[in-house]
C-alpha cells in the first residue's frame, strides 16, 4: 500500500475509514496485499491494547458471549473500523453466527446506519431467524424468503428502500437462490454489510452466485466458513477477492507470489519442503492471510467444556450379490444383465460409461441399479426386509449397530449423498418400526424446522424418534442437533470438508455427551481409493490452515514454519491414506467380529484416558484431535 486511503467525513458515532468490500474505495495497486496484510496487522496488534474497547453489546440480552467470542466480535470490529473485509473460518460450532450478530449490534450500537444483509443456504435461515430473535430481540430481522410476490409485497413495506437509513430497518435474512433471482431489486440497496454464511460457496470465481452478489451495492464483505481453503490455490483467491477485491485483484499476481500450483496427490513432500526451503512460500501464504482470517478450532477455545469426539473407520466387505455387480459393471455388462433379469425402473439408465459412479452405488446398495420383485410383483425389499438388509455389506452392518444404538439409548445421525439411498434406508426403517425424521433437498423449510425442532425437544414426542436421516448436502450446514450423540455417515462425499460438516451438526456448543462417528467404508470397492485420494488433496489446506496460526486475533506471525512442521503436516495425509488402504483394500475381508463391533460400540472405553486399539481388523479410530474428521491424523 503506497499511501493511506483518504478518509471520509465520519458517521456518527464512527471513526472508521473508507470501506474497500464492495469497490467503492480506492483501488489498490496490484501486488499490494503484502502492504494491507501488514497494515491490518499492526492495526490488531494496536487492539490487543484496547481489550476493553469492544465487548458484548448492550443489546444482546440472550445470553453470555464466551471469551474466545468476544475475542471474534473485537476482529470483525477491527476490520470493519479499518474499512476492511474478512473471512471468520471458526471451525464449525464455535458460533459464527452469535459473533456475527454481535458485530451487528456492535455496530449498530456506534449508530452505523444502513441495511445488512446475511446470504445462508435455505436450511439454515431458520436458524438466523431464532437466533436474531434469541440474542438481540431488540433488532428486527426479516426473512425475505417466500413466492415472487410475498417478496415484491416486504420490497413494498417493511423493506422500502425510502426507510433503509431508519434505525429499525430490519436485518435481511434471505437465500443464495433469492439473492441470484431478486438481484436487480436487491441492487436498489446500500448494505453497510453482506455476509455470507457458508462463504466456501463463493469458491469458485466464474459461477452465477458470486456474479450476482458482486453487483449488489456493498460497502463491506464478511465471509463465514468452517472450511475456507479446501482445493486449490484459485479457490483460496477467489475468496479473497470476494472480500476484498481492491487488495486481491490478479489472479496471475496472487499464484506469482507462490511456487505452488496444483498441490494435490500427485505433488510429492519433498517437492514441497524444497520449495518453502528456496522461496519460504508458505510461510509467506500465512503473512498475507493471517490479518483477513480467524480460525479457531474446538480442541483450543472449548478444551474440557466440550465433550470429545471420536471418528471410527468401520469396513463392510461386499455381499455375493454386490460381487457380481460389481464383476458386471467391470465388464460393463450391468445394464444388459438387469434388463435380462427383468429388474425394472433404474436399471434402464445405467450408464456404462460412469464406472466409478456404478462402483459407488454398488458398494452402498446394488437396489441403487432397481429393485428386483418377488413372484407376486411387490419390490422384494418390502415384501421380504431381510433380503433388502443381505444385500449389502453396510446394511448388514447397520442391522447389527443400530438396534444396540438404540438400545443404549443414543439418538443417530445417518448422512448419505444419494436420496435414493435414503429411500432403501426408509423401508429399512419401516421394517424396524423406528421412527424417524428425514431432510433432504425436496423437504420444505417450514418442515425442515418442525423437524428439528422436535427432534431437539425435552419431551416424550422427541424421545420417540430415534434416527434422523439427511443428505449430506441439504442437512450438513448450518443446522443445530446437538441432541444427537452418536453420527454415521454411510457414503462419504468426494469432499472430506462436507463430511466434517455432516460431523459437527451434533460436536457443537449445545452438546452435552461425547459423540462417536462411525463412518462405513466397503471393503474392496471403489470407495477406498477415492478416499485415499481425498485425503491427499488436502496437502494445500494443511499448509494454509492448520499451519498458520490464526488463532488469535492481532497476533502477528509466530515465526516462520519450520522444515519438520511443514513435513509433519503434510506426512498425516500420507499416513492416513497407508492406514485406510492397507485396512480396506482387502476383497476376501470378513464382517467385523461380534467382539470388535462391541469394543467400537463401548463408550466407556472409548473415551477412557487408555482408549480402544487403534486398529483393528475391520476399524480404525480416527483422532479426535484439531481438524476436521479423515483430515486430523490417524491415532498412532
């Protein structure tokens, strides 16, 4: 930054400097980030001296905001005084949404005027809404959600764009699809503030949602996201260009600062420790990053409050009838094989040609390919449920879990990619007379919320249900059921980041037990190899995140990282791919033992200071240590 911006003639109440989010300030020169990084670092290291300046606001009257949130509210306030924009990357059920909310109060305390508008995933604007309502029912937030002409209607009254200087203009609460269809409209605005929850959504630079919500008037930029760097190298500055596209506005001049490209599986240690060695990369990666993010982690803010958590690998070999698929979609015979079986309904699009996504369905349920019936036409599932359940591997594995689940008196989490899956697991649990809850992509909001709402109550109505089933997608974000203690994911998502997602809808605040994982991997399938590959594409974010001290707001850098410390991070993605290959390359495995299945199901000694076995001959216990799920390491 070669000069300090020109500062405006100060609101009321404010001291703050021009804003940069929205590209109405000054623009910046490009290679400047360094210059804005160090500026903003001197200005929290300057707050570090001025704790008492922000607290919890006044006006939030529903409860305490923890230390280490009041911590997160002084950096947002820091940013938002130096006319800056950021990305709060809190692990996932720290609260990014009381913190938010604090800095709205904050700020709307200091008599900042101006609309604010908070952009979430449709499943979690339920949640916005109650907790706008729980901390700060002084403040009006407004859902702007509804039918084309529910939503001109609130642009008529309570959001005419006449009143958004009022100070009860209410806090726009609305969708990422809304945002994209009403953008003209929304355009009218001067939002002092956009935040943008699940701000990773913003990844990718050329999709019509980061278009569109560029073009809305804005004079600051707040991204919230559990897991801000997942990929690549561009995602990372798409992100940073969202927020502050003044100091981050070459793509070309980002990745030139950097020597690596494309750290994936097929980058090599080495390579990269040569790397940091000649050029300190990495730890020039941490000191342009390290002003625009916060990132705090549970195992640090929440030590001894929090209950534990542990992830457990359980391996499910295949069933006869899932070898033969699987023999078939090798040769690419499946189709032609159905068809002659006369198996109706989905067997007639399978596609040849997506052999991996054939192997996936295969190693879930082969009724994924349509469902074989009995002599009298009905779907032999239904008609007979022992044959759906001896179909597959995972599902004879679930028969044997959740009845000693439920038994033990936990209530389940079950996550899946697929909505047909969901509908096999269905009558599954028909079959069982278990009552259940389910979210996936089709289910309205309204019943979405009922749904929680009663799963999460005190009464004999919530203690009837016992597993509540979503899609990994629909239900994975934003959403509190912290009355679940137990989690399985029986797929897992090409993206290890939206598992652990699916993991802390139950490890959050609100939790009062220790919560296990079981995650259901079949043995010999396809799934072990993408696995493997998941894990080592994550070499880029162990670098960027976990090794970059983003713990403490106005800390400055705590020193360069060192050879070994960038080698360890990196060797726990290798570790781990060893230990789940080596565990569940295995085709002739058998189903876990009565003994192993009860030693993984023991709470007790799980979460005794000695443990369960590490590894086992069809698990392998995941640490409950800093990071999210198969991105932590292994417990050796």
């Amino acid at each position: 930054m070669s000069a300090a911006q020109p500062e405006p003639e100060p609101e009321a109440g404010s001291k703050r400097k021009s804003t940069s989010g929205g590209g109405s300030s000054k623009k910046k020169k490009k290679g400047e980030a360094g210059d804005a990084a160090a500026e903003m670092a001197e200005a929290q290291e300057k707050m570090k001296g001025d704790r008492n300046l922000v607290q919890q606001p006044t006006g939030m009257t529903g409860g305490t905001l923890k230390p280490y949130q009041v911590e997160g509210l002084r950096w947002l306030a820091t940013l938002f005084e130096n006319g800056l924009s950021g990305i709060l990357a809190d692990e996932m059920g720290l609260g990014k949404t009381i913190q938010v909310i604090a800095l709205i109060a904050h700020i709307r305390e200091k008599n900042v005027k101006g609309p604010i508008c908070v952009a979430a995933p449709l499943a979690t604007l339920p949640n916005w809404m109650n907790e706008f309502k729980k901390w700060v029912p002084g403040i009006s937030a407004l859902l702007y959600h509804g039918s084309k002409q529910h939503r001109a209607d609130l642009r008529k009254t309570a959001m005419a764009t006449s009143l958004q200087n009022e100070e009860d203009f209410p806090v726009i609460v609305t969708s990422y699809e809304v945002c994209i269809i009403d953008r003209a409209p929304l355009s009218h605005f001067k939002f002092k503030y956009l935040i943008i929850d699940e701000g990773q959504r913003v990844k990718n630079r050329d999709c019509r949602l980061v278009r569109e919500l560029k073009k809305l008037n804005t004079e600051n930029r707040l991204l919230l996201s559990g897991t801000p760097i997942q990929n690549t190298l561009e995602e990372l500055w798409s992100l940073l260009n969202f927020v502050n596209p003044q100091i981050f506005d070459d793509l070309n001049v980002f990745q030139s600062w950097f020597g690596f490209r494309n750290i994936g599986q097929e980058t090599q240690v080495d390579d990269i420790i040569d790397d940091e060695s000649k050029d300190r990369i990495v730890t020039k990666l941490h000191e342009i990053l390290r002003p625009f993010l916060l990132r705090r982690v549970k195992s640090d803010v929440l030590r001894g409050v929090l209950p534990d958590k542990k992830e457990i690998v359980v391996y499910a070999p295949m069933t006869p009838l899932q070898k033969s698929y699987e023999a078939l979609i090798l040769e690419r015979k499946l189709k032609d094989s159905l068809i002659a079986a006369g198996i109706p309904a989905t067997s007639h699009e399978v596609s040849e040609q997506n052999m991996l996504m054939n192997q996936r369905k295969n190693a879930n349920h082969p009724f994924l390919f349509g469902e074989p019936r009995d002599a009298n036409g009905e779907f032999i599932g239904v008609a007979t449920p022992k044959a759906l359940v001896n179909a597959a591997g995972k599902f004879r594995l679930l028969e044997r879990i959740l009845p000693k689940l439920k038994a033990q008196g936990h209530k389940v989490l079950l996550f899946s990619q697929m909505t047909e899956l969901l509908n096999i697991i269905e009558d599954y649990l028909r079959w069982r007379e278990w009552n259940y809850f389910r979210i996936d992509g089709g289910v309205e909001l309204s019943e979405r919320q009922r749904q929680i709402d009663t799963f999460n109550g005190e009464g004999q109505e919530s203690n009837e249900y016992f597993v509540f089933m979503l899609s990994t997608r629909a239900g994975g974000l934003g959403i509190n059921l912290a009355t679940a203690d137990t989690v399985i994911l029986f797929d897992s998502d090409w993206n290890p980041h939206q598992d652990a997602q699916a993991m802390d809808r139950a490890h959050r605040i609100g939790q009062k037990r220790d919560v296990v994982v079981y995650r259901f991997l079949t043995s010999g399938s396809a799934e072990i190899g993408m696995m493997e590959k998941q894990i080592s594409k994550k070499k880029l974010e162990r670098m960027a995140v976990q090794g970059g001290d983003y713990n403490k707001a106005g800390r400055r850098s705590r020193g360069e990282l060192t050879t070994d410390g960038l080698r360890s991070l990196l060797n726990d993605d290798v570790n781990i791919a060893q230990r789940i290959g080596a565990a569940g390359d295995n085709a002739t495995a058998d189903e876990i033992s009565e003994q192993e299945l009860d030693l993984v199901m023991d709470r007790a000694k799980i979460f005794s200071a000695a443990g369960i076995p590490t590894e086992g001959k069809m698990y392998d216990v995941v640490s409950s240590q800093a990071g999210p799920g198969l991105l932590s390491t292994l417990d050796t």
